[in-house]
C-alpha cells in the first residue's frame, strides 16, 4: 500500500495522459504515465466480498418488447443469455493479453503464471441464434461523437478494460487518449472523437467506499436516498451500462439518512435487499427525471456470480475456483455466488421503469457466467503484498474467485452488449 499517496495525487489532480502510438520526445513521460495509470487500474482489485445464503433460483419469464425496429426485433426474439460454452481456439480469444496496453495486472492471468491458457478459448453459442462478430470499426463508428459509459463496481471496471482491449486490437497504431478524473476515467479513440468511460461507484447511491483507489472499509455505509453526486455526470452518456452487485453481499447494510460531512446524521442497520431496494428505485427515478429517452441507451448487467465453494460443482470440500480448469458442464448450473432476489428486485425495477416510459435492457449474463467456474483469476494477478508461507501452503485461501480473467468472461458479457448496440438504429 505504500504507493497509494503518490497515485492520490495522480488521481485528483485531472491528468490527461496522452498514449498516442507515435512514441515522441515525451516517450519517458508517456511510459512513466502508462506505468502510473496501470497501477491505479490495477489497485482497483483490492476489494474483500462477504458471501452470502444460497437461494434457489428466480423463473420469470423475460421482459416484453415494443419495439418495432425489425433488426432490434430480431435482437429481441433471441435470447442471447440461453446456451453453451463451445470450446473454439480459431475465433476466440479476441485479442492477446500482452498486446493490450489497458490491460491490468490484476487481469492478467498469463502474465502472472497461469499456465492453462484454455479459458481464453471458449465462445459463447446461443440456443437458437448466433452473437454477432465482434468487429470493432464498427462499434467505433457507431459511437463516433458518443460517449458509452460503464457505472458501477470492479466488476464493470473489468468488463470496461476488456472492452478497450477488444477496441483497442482494432486501432492499435490509432491515437488514444486516457483522462482520470476522480471517479471517472475516460478513454478516447481521437479519430472517432468516441469514449468509453469508467465511473466508479459500486453501490451506485453514494458510499463511504466511493473513493476509486482507497475504498476498502470495514464497514460499508450507503447513503441509499443520495445519487446526484455521481449521477450528475451519466447524464449526457449516449450509453450507459450499470452494474452493482458483490458490495451488497452483506446481511445488514448500514444507511446513513444525513450526509457524511455533518456529525447529527442518522444511522441504521437495514436489511441488505431493503437498502438494495432503496437504492434501484433512488437510481430509477433518477434515470426517470434526467435522462433523455430518445439520446441515451441504458443497460444493465445482471450480477457477475463468484465461484468460492467447490462443493456445489462436485468438487472436493473446502476449495473454490483455485485449480479450475474446465467449465461446469451441468445445464442450468446455479451456485450460492449468485442471488435471485437482488435480481428479482433489479428485474421489478426495470418493469417499473418501463410502464414509465423508460427502456433499459437487461443483460442477463449470470447464467452463462455461472459455468464459468475455471475462467477466474484465482491466484494468478499480481499480488500487493509478498505471500506468507502458510498463504502460500494453500493458495485456495488467497484465490480471488470473484473477478475475471482477461481474455475471458467479460469480453462475451462485450460481444452481447455489441450485438445489442450495433441492431439498434
Ligand atoms: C435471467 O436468467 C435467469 C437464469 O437463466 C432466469 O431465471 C431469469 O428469469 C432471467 N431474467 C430475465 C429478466 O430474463
Ligand atoms: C486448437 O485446439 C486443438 C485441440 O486442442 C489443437 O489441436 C490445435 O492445435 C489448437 N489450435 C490453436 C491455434 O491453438
Ligand atoms: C469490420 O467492419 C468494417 C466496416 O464497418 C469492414 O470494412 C471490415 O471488413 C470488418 N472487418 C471484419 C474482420 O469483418
Ligand atoms: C465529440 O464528442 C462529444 C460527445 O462525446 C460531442 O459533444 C462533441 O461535439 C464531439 N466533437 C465533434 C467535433 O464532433
Ligand atoms: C473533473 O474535473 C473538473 C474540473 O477540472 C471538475 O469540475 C469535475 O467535477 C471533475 N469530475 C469528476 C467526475 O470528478
Ligand atoms: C433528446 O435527444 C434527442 C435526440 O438526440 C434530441 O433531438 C432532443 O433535443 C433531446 N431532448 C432534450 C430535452 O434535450
Ligand atoms: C492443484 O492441481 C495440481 C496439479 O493438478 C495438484 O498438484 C495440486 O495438488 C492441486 N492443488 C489443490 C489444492 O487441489
């Protein structure tokens, strides 16, 4: 943790870091701020989650649609979020980890001595459809003089660094620019005057965990009424892309009515889905009142599940994803790493949202994620502090088995999320 202060700096002080190719007399700074920048990126996964009680799954049927676009029918009819895992090494993976300049050593498994390469080779097939070829001129011309935007937890932020790796094995010679700026971190494709932005705020409503480099805290507080001080820079996204899941997986949220600057606010236990509730319907009626339907797409990705108990796979006791190398072969698989009642209250949320005029599409990609018990990082990242022995001795108790490798997972929650993008006109 020695290095925080230094990245702190970085950080609030609205540095725009310039990674255009042609490496110029500034090449030194360019490094240094690439290094600096891949660090911040990298800190990021620092965060401890708390499981919680299995619960058996949810069976609502999937959201009616409106509208009447064919291309956006058909994406529609086709429910990308039922199928399998087909083992295929020609189309997949998208792009090489070591030729990904955003990619981040909490990521990179092969960098950090995963030996297995083959969960970089599996693709997703849906039951009745294909995904659309990711093909990333396309994406950048669809968001020529757009903004897309990731908003949530670490979760988002991988999915975000796998689509800049995706973009990015497209133009790599193209200039590119990187801007953080507190919670927001800004990538630009300059030719294309195109971004894809990062704004961290894993509970959404604001936290005392909003701090995007120093937010490990014992105690999570949640201002559940209080989103405008993030939400204030969503608004003129032209796609937004949310997320937030892992940090609630406590029994007791505490939430704070008041703000944590003044020292006469009220505190209160609440049970975790009471304030997650409390949150998606301060988060809806936001969406409801600031954004403008016909400019900005909206989605949401349905919880990333964590693979922590082999036991539910039919593996030996005791043991998570650490040693995985094979996807869960059992259709419809569903572990204790995923919970059908926040999504139950994601789903009436986004309901509710749309008999009030408001489209935000549901990507469902826990189902598929949950056979993906072999695709995490587990013990393969870089590590902020030297093991101990008796860490060493059982490397399942330091594997993370909430994140994702990259090339991996998130880059097909990214074909999805292209397809959708690209058939709407
Ligand atoms: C999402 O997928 C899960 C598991 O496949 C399913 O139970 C749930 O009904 C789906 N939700 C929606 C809104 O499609
Ligand atoms: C793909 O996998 C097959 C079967 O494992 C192997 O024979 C082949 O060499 C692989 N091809 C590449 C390009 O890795
Ligand atoms: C990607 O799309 C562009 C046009 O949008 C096209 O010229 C190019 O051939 C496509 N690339 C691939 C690999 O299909
Ligand atoms: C570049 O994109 C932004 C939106 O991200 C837009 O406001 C601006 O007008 C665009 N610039 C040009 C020159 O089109
Ligand atoms: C970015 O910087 C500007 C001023 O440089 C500031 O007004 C704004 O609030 C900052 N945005 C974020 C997300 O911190
Ligand atoms: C909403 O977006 C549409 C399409 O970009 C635009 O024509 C319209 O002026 C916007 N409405 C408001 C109130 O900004
Ligand atoms: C992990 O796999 C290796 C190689 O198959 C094996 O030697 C080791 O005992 C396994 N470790 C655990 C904790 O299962």
């Amino acid at each position: 943790m020695a290095k925080l202060p230094q990245i702190n700096q970085i950080n609030t002080s609205n540095t725009t870091i310039n990674l255009s190719s042609t490496w110029g007399i500034r090449s030194t700074y360019h490094f240094l701020s690439i290094v600096l920048i891949f660090l911040v990126i990298s800190i990021f996964y620092f965060n401890q989650y708390d499981g919680s009680k299995p619960l058996p799954p949810s069976s609502s049927s999937p959201p009616p649609s409106k509208n009447n676009d064919f291309v956006k029918e058909m994406v529609h009819k086709c429910d990308y979020f039922s199928g399998k895992w087909v083992f295929d090494n020609v189309s997949h993976p998208l792009y090489k980890e070591k030729e990904c300049s955003f990619m981040a050593d909490q990521l990179a498994c092969e960098r950090y001595g995963r030996k297995d390469l083959n969960y970089q080779y599996w693709r997703w097939q849906p039951n009745h459809c294909d995904l659309l070829r990711f093909n990333a001129t396309t994406l950048l011309e669809k968001l020529r003089n757009k903004r897309l935007m990731f908003v949530g937890d670490s979760l988002n932020r991988n999915q975000w660094i796998s689509m800049m790796c995706m973009v990015e094995s497209a133009i790599p010679h193209s200039p590119k620019s990187m801007q953080m700026n507190g919670s927001l971190f800004t990538y630009k494709a300059i030719e294309y005057n195109a971004t894809i932005e990062f704004y961290w705020a894993p509970l959404l409503v604001e936290s005392n965990s909003d701090d995007p480099i120093n937010h490990r805290v014992h105690e999570r507080i949640a201002r559940t009424q209080a989103i405008e001080k993030h939400a204030r820079y969503w608004t003129d996204a032209d796609f937004l892309i949310f997320d937030s899941y892992l940090w609630w997986r406590v029994p007791f949220m505490k939430v704070l009515w008041g703000n944590f600057e003044s020292s006469d606010g009220i505190y209160k236990d609440v049970e975790m889905l009471k304030g997650y509730e409390m949150t998606l319907q301060t988060w809806s009626d936001w969406l409801e009142i600031h954004v403008n339907h016909s400019k900005t797409q909206i989605f949401w990705m349905s919880m990333s599940p964590t693979h922590e108990r082999s036991e539910e796979w039919g593996g030996a006791s005791g043991l998570n994803c650490y040693n995985e190398t094979q996807p869960i072969k059992k259709k419809d698989y569903w572990g204790s790493g995923s919970d059908p009642n926040m999504m139950r209250l994601v789903e009436a949320s986004i309901d509710n949202l749309r008999k009030r005029g408001l489209n935000i599409q549901l990507l469902n990609i826990t189902q598929l994620s949950e056979y993906r018990k072999d695709a995490h990082l587990s013990i393969y990242r870089k590590q902020w502090k030297p093991q101990k022995e008796e860490q060493l001795s059982n490397p399942s108790g330091y594997a993370d088995c909430f994140h994702w490798c990259l090339p991996g997972v998130p880059d097909t929650w990214n074909e999805i999320l292209y397809t959708y993008i690209v058939s709407s006109l």
